[in-house]
C-alpha cells in the first residue's frame, strides 16, 4: 500500500487540489485526520493534509508517520485513492452521516 505512494517531492507541480492522497490517518473520536500525498519510506516522512477538526486551521505540510501512531492515529485501511478534491469530498460526506 505505501509502495504506490509517491516519494517527496514526486507531485510538487500538481496543485494541491488535484494531487492524489493515497492514505489516510485518522483519529475517528476526535475527528483529526491527516491526508497523505507523497512519503519518504526511509525516514517515513510525508507530505500531506492534516486538520486537527479545525478546517480553518488546517494545512499542507510534512507529517512524522511515527509520531501519528504515537499519538494514536490509525491508518484507514479502507481508503481508496482519490484526488484531494474528492478527498475532502468524502470526508465532509463521512461527517453528514455518522
């Protein structure tokens, strides 16, 4: 699954809207996710979405993929990949629901 993940700054010159996020981290109880677009598998460094349950705040940056699962994230193993677009999509679909 995290083979077909990009390297860093493989995508770069794709806006962020049309980049595709391949993994999703979670922490379902408390509504904080991250969006995850490109990895570096040797330092397990990514690139990516996070939103603390705050859209407001939220923002593109480079994610520790350690320090997610120390603190409790999960990865969706249900996540298809998709554009951040459609991403965000789902997810604002995901919350009507549930």
């Amino acid at each position: 699954m995290s083979e077909d993940v990009p390297e860093l700054y493989a995508t770069e010159n794709i806006p962020f809207g049309k980049k595709i996020i391949f993994q999703r981290y979670q922490i379902k109880e408390i509504g904080f996710y991250w969006l995850i677009a490109e990895l570096d598998r040797k330092r397990n460094l990514a690139f990516g979405y996070a939103n603390l349950n705050n859209d407001m705040f939220a923002e593109w940056g480079y994610i520790s993929i350690d320090e997610l699962i120390d603190s409790g994230a999960e990865l969706d193993r249900d996540w298809k990949p998709c554009t951040y677009r459609a991403a965000k999509e789902r997810i604002a679909k995901e919350k009507r629901v549930g």
